[in-house]
C-alpha cells in the first residue's frame, strides 16, 4: 500500500507535514504555531499494486493547542 498526503485547509499549509509512503506515517516537517494556524484538515489518500489498484482516502483534523497561555 502506498500512502499519499493532501492539505486540504489551510491551503498554504503545504510543506508542514509530511507521510511516509510506506507506513503511512504523518510527520511535522516545521514548527507548528498556534496565533499562526490553530487547526489543520489533511486528507490521506492510499493505493495498493492490485490489478486492478484499489484506493481509499480518510481526513484526519488536527488541533493545535497554545500551550503558553
């Protein structure tokens, strides 16, 4: 199975966070900061080698808490 990473909010969220395309593993690629960004909306798509492949996608939402205040 292959797993593929999409940010769909906010869209210049791009680059923040990372999959890893074998174990479907989601990384923090930067800092995240709350007065910046407090929530964020990725899609995960995932493929097998069948013939033909079959796919399946789920959202996972994360929250960013401000931990200062």
């Amino acid at each position: 199975i292959s797993y593929y990473l999409e940010t769909l909010f906010p869209q210049d969220g791009k680059g923040v966070f990372g999959i890893d395309k074998k174990s479907g593993e989601i990384r923090l690629r930067t800092n995240l900061d709350f007065e910046d960004v407090s929530l964020y909306r990725l899609q995960v798509d995932a493929t097998d080698q069948g013939n033909p492949p079959l796919s399946g996608h789920c959202k996972v939402v994360l929250e960013v808490l401000d931990v200062n205040d």
